[in-house]
C-alpha cells in the first residue's frame, strides 16, 4: 500500500493515477501542510487557495511550472527575497515564461496574449471550431472506435490554436505531427527526453513566421508581400508581429515566439486532457449522457462541473518572497508552494459532496480550475467553446458512447492509465466504442 506520509508528489509516479486520495489525505492534516523532504508546503484548502493567488507581495509566480522541483541560484536569507529573486530571474528554470513573469512584464505579455482572444475574435473562429471537429470525426467514424486523446482531443486542440494564430496550412499539419504524444513535466522522463521538447521546434517554425512578417511590413519591402505569399495586413500572424506594448515599445520576436508557443503547449494539452476527463464520464454516466443528448443547453453546466470534479491540472507553482501566515502555519521566505487547483476543487468546506459529479451543483462556477488573479487563464473562453462544441459534435455523430472492455477491463473494474506528469490530469488513452449516427 503506497504510504503518503512519504510520497514525493513531484516524483512518486504511484500518485498519477488517483491524486484526489493524496491531496484528501494532505488536508486531512490541514489546509497547508508541509512536504517531506522538501523545503515546501501543499495548500489544499479553496480559500487559501485563493489567497495564495490573489497575494503576488507575498507569493511569487516565478516557480509555477516546476513548483517544489525548483532550484533557486542563491541561498535564502532574511524574510524578504524578492529583489533576489528577480535579480536571478535568468538562472531559474521556465522562469521567462508568461505564467511565470509578474508584475510589468506579466501585464505586457499578457496584452499581446489577449489581443487573440477577443469576443469578437472568438465568435470569427466559432465556425472552424464545428468544421474541425467535424473533420477529424470523419477520420473515425466508420470504425466504431476511438482512443479520445490521440485520434481526437490532441489533433483538434491543436489545430484550433493553430486556427487562433492564423498559421498556415503546411505548418498546421507538421505542428500536429509535431505535437502528437506531448507529454509536459513529464516525471520519469531522461535529461535527454526533456532536451526533445517539440515545442523547441515548433517555436522555430514561428520565429521564421514572425520574422518574415515583420521584416516585409518595413516601409520599404512592404511591395514585397505578394511575392512572399502576403497580401493584406489582417494576417494574425502579421498582427503578432506588429503587436505594441501598452506604452508603445516593441515586443522582441523572442518574446512574441515564446507566447505563441506557450499557446501550443498549454492550450493544446489542457483542452485535450479536459477532453477526455469529460468523456471519461459520459461514458460510464448514460443518465449524463441521454441528458445531453436530449438537452444540449445542458453542456456548459456539464463544462463547470467537470472542471470543478476533474479538472485538466493538478497544480502550479508559487514560492514564498515574504515570510508570512497562511492557513494558521508560518511560512518563511524561500519556501516552494505546491498548488492545486485540483485539491482546492474537492475541498469540503467549499463544495458539499466533492466527490460526487452533480451537474445540478449550486455555485458549480466558483471552481479554480482556470485559476484567480494576475494570472487567470486568458485562453479559459476558448477552451470553454472548443469542448463545447466538441461534445455537442461527439454526441449528434456517434451514438451509445461506451468504454471498450477489450482496453479497460470489465464493467466496474475499469483501469485509466494517466501520462505520468506533477501539471496535469493527463489521461494517456480513453477508448470508446460508439453506434455511428448516419
């Protein structure tokens, strides 16, 4: 039986496949508790949760993709580190990425980031939304079969953000092959295998977009653009690359290649991941499943809950830069938090009966699962839409959705195998079985 009290959550592939018991047995001792072995502390509860995200005095983003994992530059002293930490920004690992950046930085980053997700913007991509998932649909339907993630969920993830930036044709297939079986912080994974990050690839297919568009807008080349496959100036691309900061200075291209990346790497993964979570439940719930079928409007409260019951992460780093009090317990500067939103989600003093999926559920809204504050996911609308419409294709097309036995197991004894990663809920392969609607 795995022991808990000393099980290493960044590590402890034993974890992956039922987080909830562990995060159930961390607030069983308390809201925010310590880690063995680790200079870190857990925060199960939702209030202090929220707390954490909301305070950016005390709590820096710096660490929120490796979390506890991280290892600063320097040794902490005192209980004030933050001007070190800033000061050692550049030796800190995934510390130039937008969902670690605070402050000035983070707010330019993320104007560039919102100028894509627009509502109008958004209402313009509806239309390819339904024709992708149509689409890929049709590469499956006669089989009567599916493994969600791999022949659904990661291609159409894919392929709208590819949609939302407006990337071409040739790239939009090769970012698919690209990005086929990406797995993100993943725990058993060699030096080797993280220096293979396809997105290292992916980012230089977009460097060159960028590049390209914003030499050819000059004055002076602007004759140019035909002759490089450029008309207009409503290319998002183009937009991308001519895009301003608030005070009017210019985004280096490295900045605006590393968002668009960012783009590819959490966009596709969340929404495929939630996809499958959804799926998984539809599949083993008929009552769930006859409802949505016979009421669609019924989806986006589907949407809430499932975000709220099974969320696609798990959690997200923050480090303590002021020495404060959270949850009754002392946390002095330097300390890594492990946050999750997943815990934060099933905490019984927020949501009665956690554990119970209840598409009824009151309030169902207030989860974390997109996060609160500074840094609230800027793609949440999107991800919303695509699984959405996903699930209200899913169902017109393929009827009597069930889990494949031959994969799963029997009845009641069904095994999920989950991609062994400390971000993500990230279940590795759903298998269905469906009666094609003509």
């Amino acid at each position: 039986m795995l022991d808990y009290e000393k099980a290493d959550f960044y590590t402890d592939t034993s974890l992956v496949e039922d987080p909830h018991a562990y995060f159930d047995f961390l607030r069983a001792k308390g809201t925010v508790t310590r880690l063995p072995d680790r200079n870190a502390v857990a925060v199960t509860g939702y209030e202090e949760t929220v707390q954490v995200m909301l305070d950016t005095e005390h709590f820096s983003s710096i660490n929120a993709v490796t979390g506890a994992l991280t290892k600063l530059p320097f040794e902490p002293a005192g209980d004030d580190i933050s001007e070190q930490l800033e000061a050692m920004r550049s030796k800190i690992a995934f510390a130039d990425q937008v969902v670690t950046e605070q402050g000035k930085r983070h707010a330019d980053l993320r104007s560039v980031l919102s100028a894509l997700f627009t509502p109008s913007r958004l209402k313009a991509l509806e239309a390819k939304l339904r024709d992708t998932a149509d689409s890929l649909i049709d590469e499956f339907i006669a089989d009567g079969k599916l493994d969600l993630p791999t022949q659904y969920g990661g291609p159409y993830a894919t392929l709208v953000i590819a949609d939302l930036l407006g990337i071409p044709k040739d790239g939009r297939n090769r970012f698919r092959k690209l990005l086929e079986g990406a797995i993100p912080a993943q725990m058993d994974a060699s030096p080797e295998d993280l220096a293979k990050n396809p997105l290292v690839e992916l980012g230089k297919d977009i460097f060159r977009y960028i590049t390209k568009r914003r030499i050819l807008n000059k004055p002076l080349l602007r004759w140019a653009k035909p002759l490089f496959g450029l008309s207009g100036d409503d290319d998002i691309l183009t937009e991308l690359a001519l895009a301003k900061y608030p005070d009017g200075s210019t985004p280096t291209l490295v900045d605006l290649t590393g968002l668009a990346a960012f783009l590819f790497g959490a966009g596709q993964d969340t929404t495929n991941r939630l996809l499958a979570n959804s799926f998984r439940v539809i599949a083993t719930r008929p009552d769930v499943q006859q409802e949505l079928r016979e009421n669609p409007s019924r989806i986006p409260d589907f949407i809430e809950e499932i975000l709220r019951f099974d969320g696609s992460v798990k959690s997200a780093g923050r480090i303590c830069q002021k020495t404060t009090v959270l949850g009754g317990v002392e946390i002095k500067a330097g300390t890594a938090i492990l946050l999750s939103h997943m815990a934060a989600n099933r905490d019984p003093g927020r949501f009665e009966n956690p554990q119970q999926f209840d598409m009824n559920r009151p309030k169902a809204k207030e989860h974390l699962a997109f996060g609160r504050g500074a840094h609230t996911c800027i793609g949440a609308p999107l991800a919303r839409r695509e699984v959405a419409i996903s699930i209200e294709r899913l169902l017109a097309r393929l009827g009597n959705i069930r889990l494949s036995k031959e994969h799963l197991g029997p009845d009641g004894q069904y095994h999920f195998e989950y991609e062994p990663t400390y971000i993500l809920r990230a279940m590795k392969h759903l298998y269905l079985e469906f009666d094609p609607i003509a």
